[in-house]
C-alpha cells in the first residue's frame, strides 16, 4: 500500500472484484488447512476397512437386504409413512401461510420508496423507524436456520406439526419479506400518481395501485419460498416437530435402515409433487 | 364577478431547478371554458408550468389562484382532484387491473375506503363506467386487462376516467407524444370533444404546431421560462413560430 | 363457452389466491389449538429466552468459544462450497449438452445429468450429512460431502442455465474460426458465463454458511453446535451470544455478495 502511494504514476485502483477473488482463495486455503491440521480430519482414514465395513452395512440396511420383511413391503409401514406424508404436506403449507401472514403484515412499511414517502404520498416521521425496525426483525429471522428456530421453540410448545410450521415460518418470514419489500419498491410510480391526482387516499392508493401490481409477484415467491419449505420440513421434524422428520430420526437411531428407504421415497415424492403444483400454480398466476 | 370567470390566474411566478431557471416571474390567466395547448421548446418550462397548475410542484415566488382560491388553500387531495383531472402518457394507468375498475377509479374521491374494497370484487356504480367507456368507444373492453389494451385505447380509458371524476380543468401532458399520428389525431379530437361537451377548461402541452392550431382556441408559446407570445389559434403566423423554435445558440 | 373461459382468465388470479387461502386453512386442521399446545410453563421460558436476549454472556471466554465456532462453521462452509464448484462445473457444462457433437447426445447428456442434478438437491443436506455420518463416521468430511452434493446440484443447474443463456454470436463466429467443443468452451461460453456463475455462487455461499450451522445436529462442530449446547444447559444468553455471532457473520456474507453482485454487473 505504502509503495502505491509513493509511486503516484503508477495509479493505484482498488478493484473490488480482484480483490474478492484474493479473500476468495486465502478462505479456501485457511479452510482447508484448518480441517486437515486442527480438526485432524485424514482424509486418507475415510477408506479404512472398518469405515467401508459400516458403509456396507448401512447401505445394505438401506436396500433391505438380509432384511425379511424391508419396511417399503410392508403394508402397515407404508400406511404410517403415509400418514406422516400427509402431515408433512400439512405443515409446509402451514408454514408457508403463516410466513406469508406475517409478511403481508409488515412489508408496506419495510419498503424504501413506503418510508420516504413515495408511494402513498404520505410522509409521516415515524416511518423511517418502523422501516428499521422492520428490516432488521426480517435479517434476525433469516439469519437464523429454521432447525435453530426449531431447538428453542420445542422449549415452548409440545412436539408436533405447530411448532415445526412455526420454526419454518419464522426463517421464511424473514427471506419472504425482504424479497417482497424489494417488489414494492420497484413499484411503477406513475400510476400511482395520477390515482393520487384522482383524489385517491393512501388506504385506496394500496388497493388499486399498490395492490394489483406486487400481487402476481409475491405469489410467485410464496410458491417459491413453499418449495423450498417442503425439503426442509423433514429437517425440523428432528428436534421433534412431527412429520416425515421425527420418524427418519427415529429410524436411524434404531439402524432401521430399510425404513429411512421408505421414508426418502415419499419425502422425494412430496418434493417432486411440490414443484410440479407450484410450477403449475405460477403458470395460471402470471 | 370576473374573478369568478378565471380558473387559473398566475402572478409573477418564479420555480428554479438547482440553479436553473425554469420559470420567470410568469403572469397568466386563463378563462373557464378555454381550450389551450402550450408550446415551445423542450426546455422551456412548459411541464413545470403544468405541473405548478396541477398544484404537485411549488413555485419558489409569486402566487397561484385556482377559481380565485390560493393554491395552498388546496392542501387535501380530494378537494383538488375535484377541480383538476390529470392525463399524462399512457402510463399512468394499473395495468394490471381490468379496465373497469381503471374507469371507476375516478370515482375514488367519493368513495371511502371499505366502498373502494368492495369494488374491487363488485364493480360499484357500473353504469357510471359503462357510460363513460360507450362515450369513448371502449365499451366491449370493459373487463379485458389494461395492460392488453393498445397505447391508443390506454388513452381512451383515462380519458373515460376524467369522465367519470369530472374534474373544472383538464391538464395534459403530452397526451399523444408516445403515438402514432392517426392515433394521435383521433385521440385529440376526442380529447377536445369530450371537454367542449362537458364545459371544462383543457390545458394540454403539445409538442406538434400543428395539432395546437387544429384543435385548440388559444395557443400559449413559452421559451425559456416565459411567454414567448399568446395569441388565439388562428392569429399564430409561421413567422413567430420559425422565430420561437430558432436556435440561438447558432449566433 | 368463449366467455366462460375469458371470465375465467380474469378471474384465475383470484382464484389461485383463493385456493391457496384454502390449502392453509385445511393446513390448521392438523393441530388440535387448545392450551396443550404449550409446555406447561412454556409461556415462563419464552419470557426468559426473550429476557436474554438483552442480555447476552460477553465473558471472554465464550467469546472465544464463539469466535473458533465461527470459524469452524465458515470453513466448513467454504470446503464444502469448493467441491459443490467444482461439481457443479463438471455437471453443469454436461447438462448444458455444449459439449455434444449431435442433437442426440446433446439430448441425452441433458437429460441424464440434469437428472442427477435434481435427484442431487432434492434431498435436504441435513438428511445427506446423516447418511454420511452412517457410513463414513463423525468426520467434518461428512458435513463437507454433505454440503457439497445439494450445493453442487443446485448450483450445476443453474450453471447449465446460465451457459445455455450465453449469446450465440460469438459462439458461431469461434466455430466458424475453427474451434473445437473444447475449445469453444474455453474460450467462449465459459468466460462469457463467468461473472454470472460467481455471482450466484456468492449469493448461495450465504446460505451454504447458514447450512453448514446445522451440520452440528448430527453431530459436527461449530456454532449450531455450541448454540445446541447451550440450550441443553437451558443457559439462554449464551443461546443468544452463539447466536448474535451467526447473525453478524452471515450478515457480514450477505454484504459482501451484494457489494461484488453489484460490482459484476456493472
């Protein structure tokens, strides 16, 4: 640094992209290294015979082999991985509607060109801190993983499909809201001028301008946002939130290995019927 | 009494942009009933001065009478847009929303809130639209989606909103810039029509002599933040427009 | 019937919302609401988890624990991204199908490893990190392999999409020059796609960090680790301490691909 500044010919110019690249590579580097001297991980030791030993027997165990009756041929062990299949669908779908309840709550006030005083043509002093307010809730909520949400809120409510929902919805509230804050502020202005020359007030701006336009597109996301809540699902069932989830933990501890078979089969079902119905859903939306 | 008589009178008003002069010391009147089309220029102040009559931007000195009222006077919006309707380009509408509610959106200074809800589900005072959309002959779009509508047939649904919000004056700004002459012609003519048959005043700022001399009464010349000249339609000369559009910068 | 359908296209919007507010209320009907819901003196621990969140420990003792935790959890995160790279650039340029000589292989390359591609992140990398550690053991490779497949599948199809994007003209202008598929790659469709691919890669390493927190419930260092720790001792402001610095580093993430997304496209 000290040598650009007493050369001044050669013009010094910070480039931002170079110098993520730099970060880039030292983080790549410094990881590595740490796993491999501090955390001792010998990559060599992953192919001993007593690893490659458990692999086989795991994946034995997976396929059902030595097995008499593998769960994914028993009829009473599909009907109960079904029913959690169902359940699970439930709380997706509860989940993604409570996140998007409480985005629609809050998003208005969470969009830039809303806190100026732009959109409804109303400026009002407290609408910069209920901006602020608002956008750092939705970073503490994304910031958190939903199966870290999960942990604390089974120290409130019973195990089952609630506090699961809840757990995703939080997370979720918090992705959904910033990308649907960020659809308002993108909001064509014009239109909502000329209602306002109409004599329109700010409750009927929101309804006629507002409204029809960032509609499509926060159903878009909710849909979205609803995919990607199905693969998670099964994850906060591990801390006990019900669903497909509770039932992998529970088979895995128990080395049920045939069961876990099953229970990946319908969770890539579900997965699959998801993209297909919310692909399907954003199609007759747009 | 001839107070009453005069929309809008302009005393010696001043706007300044960062420096740059928009407007100077302008003084104006214009009577109900009178067609105007402003022109000039680009640069010459004419969107400023629509938009310090339209009461959205405040002119820096100077004072603005609407029917004889100061401007400030006018501080709620319902109570402006009651004495002024707006046209713009073809985008101001929520293209969006079926046309019908486009239309009715004119409706919305009467209306409270919950009414304005409610309509959006059940079109209320369909009828009012249904008129006001046979008047410019989009009656058959009346459910279609704004935004399939041509940028003509646009024009013609804010022109059916201004029927229906049945405002004193009309200002428009460059109401047919983003059209095709045809179109154009066919909306200006409907445009004058509709106000002739409804007694209201139109300000209209015009980027084409042509259409100014054709279909308005009063043509209002502006350059460089003043009246150039302001003449009756039929008294423009070519003379004093090849002076009004003549670059000086070239000497 | 020509307006049957027309009042229908109208109308489809509000009857997607309409279905949708449905789905969720058949969703609520999963819950028996009532007051067993709660764990009794459930609504005493949320005023205490809530309490503390004021009041995180700052000893630094546990900010060192949460500094090295950190650490772990973002280089897990980082190894596991370098291999869902370069997984992702060996699958994705094979689902691209530019590779191909005829429109049949073109085909059958995108079809296969798009295939693998989509069945690689379906499955959540949590349920990947578990079969790891089934058959491999508790190593940080498990949670590494664990990131990588979902983050390598994920970001393979969108790689393929973005090189598929590429504009054709100079691709054809190289062809015609003589270049071979290699070639071509090389020097055409990769540079091109370049900045786009680092620039979703970027805005996936945030949520590969995020990822890479949960790693812990299997059993894996880092700071979902200590954060579940904490919990077991019911110790809520150490919770929150742990917390804060997941919040902070991806935060810290967060700013860092917006600034360079920013900068890319520029």
């Amino acid at each position: 640094m000290k040598k650009k500044i007493l050369l001044p010919k050669l013009k010094y110019k910070f480039n931002f992209v170079n110098f993520s690249i730099l970060i880039a590579i030292v983080l790549i580097i410094a990881s590595w290294m740490f796993i491999y001297k501090v955390d001792k991980a010998d990559f060599g030791g992953l192919f001993t015979e007593k690893n490659a030993f458990y692999a086989k027997k795991f994946l034995k165990g997976m396929f059902g082999i030595g097995e008499e009756t593998p769960a994914f041929k028993d009829a009473e062990s599909w009907k109960n991985v079904l029913k959690l299949t169902y359940e699970t669908l439930q709380m997706s779908v509860m989940a993604a509607g409570f996140a998007s309840i409480g985005m629609l709550l809050t998003v208005i006030p969470a969009a830039r060109n809303v806190a100026e005083g732009k959109l409804t043509l109303s400026k009002k002093w407290y609408n910069w801190i209920l901006f602020g307010f608002i956008r750092v809730i939705y970073i503490f909520s994304r910031s958190v993983p939903e199966l870290v949400w999960a942990m604390i809120i089974i120290f409130i409510f019973k195990p089952g499909i609630f506090p699961g929902a809840l757990a995703l919805a939080i997370h979720n509230f918090g992705i959904i809201g910033k990308l649907c804050a960020e659809v308002i502020e993108d909001t064509d202005l014009r239109p909502i001028r000329n209602l306002a020359s109409c004599g329109a007030s700010s409750g009927q701006i929101l309804i006629y301008g507002v409204m029809p336009a960032v509609m499509p597109k926060f159903l878009t996301y909710i849909l979205y946002r609803w995919e990607v809540i199905i693969r998670t699902t099964i994850v906060v069932g591990f801390v006990g939130a019900g669903g497909l989830g509770m039932d992998f933990k529970l088979a895995m501890s128990y080395f049920k290995y045939s069961e876990v078979t099953l229970i990946l089969i319908c969770y890539l079902f579900l997965v699959a019927l998801a993209d297909i119905v919310s692909e399907g859903a954003r199609k007759l939306s747009s | 009494m001839q107070q009453l008589n005069n929309i809008f009178e302009l005393n010696n008003i001043s706007k300044v942009y960062e420096r740059k002069i928009a407007i100077s010391s302008l003084s104006l009147t214009i009577k109900k009933g009178e067609l105007v089309a402003l022109i000039g220029p680009s640069g010459a102040g004419k969107t400023t001065l629509l938009n310090i009559l339209a009461n959205v931007l405040k002119s820096e000195s100077g004072q603005l009478l609407i029917s004889g009222v100061l401007s400030d006077k006018y501080n709620s919006g319902k109570k402006l847009a009651k004495k002024i309707g707006i046209i713009r380009q073809q985008f101001d509408l929520v293209g969006q929303l079926p046309v019908v509610h486009n239309v009715l959106a004119g409706r919305l200074v009467e209306w409270g809130f919950l009414k304005s809800l409610l309509s959006l589900i059940f079109p209320q005072e369909k009828e009012l639209a249904k008129k006001a959309l046979d008047r410019v002959g989009l009656l058959d779009k009346i459910y279609e989606k704004t935004s399939n509508l041509s940028g003509g047939e646009q024009q013609r649904v804010a022109m059916a909103r201004l029927l229906v919000q049945k405002p004193e004056v009309i200002l428009a700004d460059e109401p047919v810039s983003a059209l095709d002459p045809a179109r154009a012609e066919d909306i200006l003519s409907m445009l004058t029509k509709l106000v002739r048959e409804e007694n209201e005043t139109l300000i209209t700022v015009l980027h084409s002599v042509e259409y100014a001399k054709k279909y308005f009464d009063r043509i209002i010349a502006m350059r460089e933040g003043k009246v150039y000249f302001d003449l009756p339609a039929e008294k423009v000369t070519d003379k004093l427009l090849s002076d009004l559009y003549d670059l000086k910068e070239l000497n | 019937m020509n307006k049957i359908s027309h009042s229908f296209d109208i109308h489809k919007k509000t009857i997607l919302t309409l279905l949708l507010i449905l789905a969720f209320i058949w969703s609520l009907f999963s819950v028996n609401w009532g007051p067993e819901l709660v764990h009794t003196g459930g609504k005493a621990t949320l005023a205490q988890i809530f309490e503390s969140l004021f009041h995180p420990q700052l000893s630094s003792e546990i900010i060192n624990l949460a500094l090295i935790a950190t650490w772990r959890t973002l280089s897990y995160a980082v190894a596991g991204m370098t291999l869902a790279i370069i997984i992702a650039i060996l699958f994705g340029v094979l689902a691209s199908g530019v590779l191909a000589k005829s429109e049949l292989s073109r085909r059958f390359s995108k079809g296969v490893f798009r295939g693998i591609l989509g069945f690689m992140r379906a499955i959540h990398e949590l349920i990947w990190a578990w079969l790891f550690v089934a058959s491999i053991g508790l190593t940080p490779y498990a949670a590494i392999f664990a990131l990588a497949i979902p983050y390598g599948g994920i970001l393979g199809r969108i790689f393929a999409d973005i090189i598929n994007d590429v504009p054709k003209e100079p691709i054809e202008a190289l062809y015609s020059a003589g270049a071979s598929r290699i070639q071509l790659l090389f020097y055409g469709y990769l540079p091109m796609a370049a900045s786009d691919m680092i620039s979703y890669t970027m805005y996936r390493f945030e949520c590969a960090v995020r990822s890479s927190t949960v790693m812990s419930f299997v059993g894996l260092g880092g700071i979902g680790f200590q954060i579940q720790l904490a919990l077991q001792d019911l110790n809520y402001n150490q919770v929150w301490t742990y917390m804060f610095f997941l919040i902070i580093l991806v935060v810290l993430i967060d700013l860092w691909s917006n600034i360079l997304r920013k900068r890319l496209v520029e």
